[in-house]
DNA sequence: TACGGACCTTTC
DNA sequence: AAAGGTCCGT
C-alpha cells in the first residue's frame, strides 16, 4: 500500500543511519546535479521492519511511503506517536544543560524495531566496532533470512538459523572474533526457548531482562542495554559506550573527565539518566550520545 | 572492584 | 590508531 505520513519531526537520515537500525539503503532517485536546488529531495529509502518492507520517497518534501505493511507499521517504527516537541520541553525542563544538544539535532527520534531477534544479533555486531563496517556485517546476516514475498527484501533470519552457522562460515565474511560469538548467543539463546525466548524478554522486565542478557557470554552491559532498549522497548534502558560516557561527563559529571568507565560507574550514570528523565533517560542519552557524535 | 591486554577487520 | 565492548587475567 502507498501513504503520506506527517513528515514533520522526522529526519530519515538522522534516525535510520545513526545506528539504532542497520540495514537501511539509501539511494539517489536521479544523479546528483552540482548546485541543484533538490538534490536533497531525490533519494529513496529502503529497508525492513519485521516481516514488512519499506520504500521511501519525498519528492517535493512530501514523504511517500511504499510498503507491504500499514501506516500503523510505519507509525510504530518511527515512533510517530511520541510528541517530540514535548519530550524535548521535559528533558530540558529536567536538564537545562540539555537544550543546545536536543536543538542540535532536529528530526532524531528513537526508533522502535519489531524483531528483538535482528535487534539481538545486530547490536552483536557492533561491539568495538564502527558503523561502517557494522552495517555490511548486518546485511550480510540478512541474507540468511527468507525473503518476503517475491522481493527482494528479507525477513531477518531466525536463531535456530544463526544457531547453526558455522563460525568458520562468518570468518570467511569477515565477521572476525564475531564469526564465534554470534553462533554461540544464538545456541545460549536456542537453549533458552529461541526466537521465543527473546521475545518474551518483552515481558519480565528491564532489570530481568537485563540480567538474563549478560549472563550470555559476549553480552555486556551496553549490548544488553541496547538490546533491551531497540529490541524490548524498556524506555528506561541508557546504553552507555565511550561516547556517550565522554557526553555525559562533559555535560553532568565534569570530575569524572578522562576516568574509564567502570562498571561502577556504568552503573551510576544510568541511574542518574534514570533518575533524573524517567521514562525519557533512553531518549535524552539519544540527544547527548548524537549531539556528542556531532562534535 | 579496578586496571591492562587481547581480540578480527576496516576505516580514518 | 581507533572503532558505539567484552572477557580474562592480575
């Protein structure tokens, strides 16, 4: 089916290429023409949610969307019903140090993908690591999946699937040490109930949820958060990488400058998030991680 | 608890 | 050298 969906306060660059989603195209509908007034306007999205996918257009700065799904879909994976402008006025309201960083980055919005299984194996593959290279490694786990309908899209594959690769399989591709740590949560995961198991995940809880994600080896604090997060929806998760500890320091905590961060620490500063922006702390860590990315 | 190294590979 | 970490030794 084919929509116009309120284009207001949604940057598509800003929320499928900032790493919350991975495999995500972008493409130039016509070549680029030097000094072309539109240039911004001829590009088209494509990319999947689940078992839907998505083609975006905007010509004229109107969004069109083309999918297999509904504009219900594409409203939940964009968040379409959160109010922006008043999460924006309650974070500063709470964080007056937060305004120039939420200006900074207009149209970010946090995404809300609907196969905890991508989300699981994707953030998998980002520890240290960096988006250029995360973003290949994810399509290429994709194409493990089955495609949907007569596309050329696919679904994301299942863990049984990802259970029974071969590490030697994932090294060839250039996975890395990833190639044996990506097999194994999926058995870990297998062991515990498969693609069920994540999903149920939904349901206990972020400290529950939390806890049952690092105890997989190869989950850490921040992938479990991630997880939790992208994948489970618990608004309350605050993944907290060298960025965003680097942010937080420079805006909240300016006597931790330059000290590592420890799990202690880890820690603290998500209750802090928490503490301070409720329900917002994952949204308000989205502004100062991008806004810090941006520096 | 806190700190140091190792870990695959690509990119800046 | 560092990358959106994590594990394993001290």
């Amino acid at each position: 089916m084919r929509f116009h969906p309120p284009a207001s306060g949604l940057d598509l660059d800003r929320c499928l290429f900032s790493g919350q989603v991975f495999r995500w195209e972008r493409e130039r509908v016509v070549p680029p023409v030097p000094g072309a007034f539109r240039e911004d306007d001829d590009v088209r999205y494509r990319g999947v949610d689940g078992e839907h996918w998505f083609e975006i257009t905007r010509p004229e700065e109107r969004l069109i969307v083309e999918t297999n799904g509904s504009e219900g879909d594409f409203a939940r994976l964009f968040r379409l019903d959160a109010d922006v402008e008043e999460i924006a006025r309650k974070i500063v309201a709470a964080a007056p140090e937060m305004a120039r960083a939420i200006e900074s980055q207009p149209g970010l919005r946090m995404m809300r993908p609907s196969d905890p299984v991508e989300v699981f194996f994707s953030f998998l593959c980002t520890a240290n690591n960096h988006l250029k290279r995360i973003m290949p490694m994810v399509r290429k786990l994709a194409e493990y999946g089955e495609p949907i309908g007569t596309t050329p899209f696919r679904r994301f594959p299942r863990t049984q699937v990802i259970a029974s690769t071969p590490e030697s399989e994932l090294r060839a591709k250039g996975f890395g040490y990833r190639g044996a740590t990506i097999p194994y949560a999926a058995q870990v995961a297998m062991i515990r109930g498969g693609d069920d198991w994540i999903r149920s995940l939904r349901e206990v809880g972020y400290e529950e949820a939390r806890r049952e994600l690092v105890s997989i080896k190869g989950i850490g604090n921040k992938l479990a958060d991630c997880i939790c997060l992208y994948g489970l929806h618990y608004d309350e998760a605050v993944p907290i990488d060298t960025h965003l500890w680097q942010a937080a320091c420079r805006t909240f905590f300016p006597e931790h400058t330059g000290k590592p961060l420890t799990e202690l620490r880890y820690r603290q500063v998500g209750e802090f998030f928490r503490d301070r922006f409720g329900d917002l702390a994952s949204w308000a860590h989205l502004y100062l991680y991008f806004d810090h990315m941006g520096q």
